[in-house]
C-alpha cells in the first residue's frame, strides 16, 4: 500500500513534540488513560506513532505502531510491526500482529490466543543511554543558568560548523537527503525509529553474546554509525526545515547554506523551551536518521545490491 506523503514538516514536528508530555509510569495501558485510542470498528490506514504517551489499538492498523516513552496494548489487529522504546506491549487474547513485536527497555506480555506472524523481541533491561541520541544537545534543569545557556550556544555554533563542512564536502547528496525529509516526513520519523531500534538491538547483541575482544570494537561501530546517521540526517532536517521557514516569509529561492543555517535557527531556538524543545529535538532526529537511511546517505541507491547475471542469448560467429 502506497503511503500518503507530507509536505508539512514544521507543523509536524511542533504538533508532534507538543503533543508529548510525560508519560505515566503505570505498566497496563487501558483506554482511560491512553493518548491514542483505535477504537473497535475503527481503521488506521497510515502509521500509528505516540510520543510520550500510550496506544491502544482496539480496531484495525493496517500499518505499523510506535510508540516512544509509552506502551501499546493491542486488542484487535496490527497489519505492520509493533515498535516500543522506553515501554512494554501487551496483546490481548484476540491480537494480531501481521509483522514483529519489539520492546527495548519494557516487556511483551501475550495473552493465550494472541498471534504474532513475526519476531517478538523484548529487552526489559537496556539502558536508557540512547535517549542522547535522540534529544540532540539536551541538558538537565537549570535551562535559564548562564552556564546551560552557554553550553547549548556553544553547540549550535559546532553544528553551524558541521553544517558549512558537509554542505562543502557533499551538498548534492545532502540536498537529496533533504528532499526525503520535505517529501515524506512521516516515513522518515518511522523508519529512523525502526533504525534506532535496530542500532540498539545490534549493541545489546555484541554487548551480550560476542567476545570481548570483539565486542568491544563492534559496539563502538554501532555507535559511530548511528552518530553518523544522526549528523547526516540533522543537517538535512535544517536544510528542509530552513527551506520551509523561508518560503513561508516568501523567499522561495535561497541558497542551500542559508537554508540550513536558518533551519539550524529555528531548532537551536526551540531548544531553549523547556520540555517541549527536547521532543521536537527527538523528533527531528529520528525524522533526520529516517531520511539518511531512505536515501542511502543522499545517493538514493539499495543497501545491497545483488548482481543480476547476464542472461543474454550468446552470440553467433
């Protein structure tokens, strides 16, 4: 099924870390107390993404469901995966799950009868490290002290720094990064959250299961590649973001570098909001690793490329 695409980047991010106060520290998600509801009868055609909060899904997703720092319970039917970072899943005796069941840092608990056609993967234990991965240059209380104030100036000017040398290095590919970013938004947040998922998964299997000796070398490429992705995507989202803001003050014509120093603008800016500035970080982030794994770094190629053998008729002397 062909996904819908966005073009409203800027109101997505906003609504979306608005949208995300705390969520409740209670293991069982009932509908009472849950931010997103599918009731019965009811069908969600596209992705079905909470932040902060909790999911039930009592009718139909014919997608997948996210949730970042809340659970999911699901009553009905899930056609895609059901992805949970910082919560747990629970399935009820007449769920069905099309795809796989992840749960990093929360548990899967299925009621007899539930059925998931896909992988159930669970990590009650895994750290909650990587959640610096996500807000982006996020710090503690104290958002007003000239010291915090400093500390955040100091990393917009590093990532004004990082953005004049990739523009320099590969403006091409990040120009196409960029326009993934503009295009379909909504995909990239999922699959830069998939991606996230995946990156922690693979660090909890070296860290677990292979030596140390090559554990250890392992786990830091994890980590260098999922700071990369992080990066790649960021200064993407300014540029697309930048592009956006500029164009909706009629200034649709603008050098890519002033693009993305005014989308750095408005992100470093957001940051000083308490709360609110570390989900729209979040969801910047997952939208820019997204982004840099949809398009391949900007080269918009596969992965992985099987050669396909030449099956021509040979020729005749």
């Amino acid at each position: 099924m062909r996904r819908p695409r966005s073009r409203s980047l800027p109101l997505l991010v906003l609504a979306a870390a608005l949208a995300a106060p705390a969520a409740a520290g209670a293991q069982t998600v009932t509908e009472a107390d849950a931010a997103l509801v599918i009731s019965e009868g009811s069908v969600a055609r596209s992705q079905v993404v909470a932040l902060g909060r909790d999911v039930v899904v009592a009718g139909e997703a014919l997608s997948d469901v996210a949730a970042l720092d809340g659970s999911v319970r699901v009553t009905g039917s899930v056609t895609g995966d059901v992805i949970v970072l910082g919560g747990s899943v629970e399935l009820g005796p007449r769920a069905r799950i099309g795809g796989d069941v992840f749960a990093v840092g929360g548990t899967i608990e299925a009621a007899p009868g539930a059925t998931v056609e896909g992988r159930t993967v669970a990590h009650p234990t895994a750290s909650a490290a990587w959640l610096t991965l996500l807000e982006g240059p996020g710090f503690g209380g104290g958002a007003g002290t000239p010291v915090v104030i400093g500390a955040k100036l100091a990393l917009m000017a590093a990532w004004m720094a990082l953005t004049l040398l990739l523009f320099a290095a590969s403006g091409r590919e990040l120009l196409a990064t960029s326009e993934s970013v503009r295009r379909e938004p909504f995909r990239c947040f999922v699959t830069g959250l998939t991606g996230v998922l995946a990156l922690a998964l693979t660090a909890v299997a070296f860290g677990a299961f292979a030596p140390p000796v090559a554990g250890a070398p392992l786990l830091v490429l994890v980590v260098l590649f999922a700071l990369l992705l992080k990066l790649w995507g960021m200064v993407a989202v300014f540029h697309a973001l930048g592009t956006a803001a500029l164009r909706s003050v009629r200034r649709p014509r603008s050098l890519a570098l002033n693009a993305a120093t005014a989308g750095l603008l408005v992100l470093g800016l957001a940051k000083f909001v308490p709360l609110a500035g570390a989900w729209i970080w979040t969801v910047a982030t997952l939208i820019g690793v997204g982004a840099t794994l949809t398009s391949k770094f900007g080269r918009q190629e596969a992965w992985f490329q099987i050669a396909e053998l030449d099956r021509a008729a040979p020729r005749r002397a």
